[in-house]
C-alpha cells in the first residue's frame, strides 16, 4: 500500500534571483538541485508548514504568494 506525503517548496525571489540548494553527499537524490521547503505535518495548512520549514531551515520570515503548481509523483 502507497503513503501519501504531502510537501511544499518555496520558490524564493529577490532582486531577480532565485534561491535553490544542492543536495548532500550523504542525502537521497545527492547533489540534486531542490527548493527549500520540507512535508506537512499533520493538522497543518501548505502555507503554515512553507513559514514553519523556511523559519526552522533558514532562520527567516517570508511572504507566501499564491500556489504555483501542484504535482503528484508516484
């Protein structure tokens, strides 16, 4: 049987750059290029888990605009 896990990334723009990070050595997918963000936890909103990660990842407070996009992966 699936798990369902729900994440979310931030795409985060500033003076026309864009912040992504590559993966560790040691991670799964290593050296990947990935967007900062992580899963929802249970009771959570999107948008209260993208304030949450980005706050406990990157010691700072952004502004959640509207959804991007939506992917499913299986």
């Amino acid at each position: 049987m699936k798990k369902d896990i729900y994440v979310v990334g931030a795409v985060i723009i500033e003076k026309g750059k864009v912040l992504c990070a590559q993966r560790g050595a040691n991670k799964i997918l290593p050296y990947k290029w990935e967007f900062p963000g992580g899963k929802i936890e249970k009771g959570e909103s999107p948008q209260d888990a993208l304030q949450r990660e980005i706050k406990e990842e990157m010691h700072c407070k952004v502004e959640i605009g509207e959804p991007i996009d939506h992917t499913v992966y299986d």
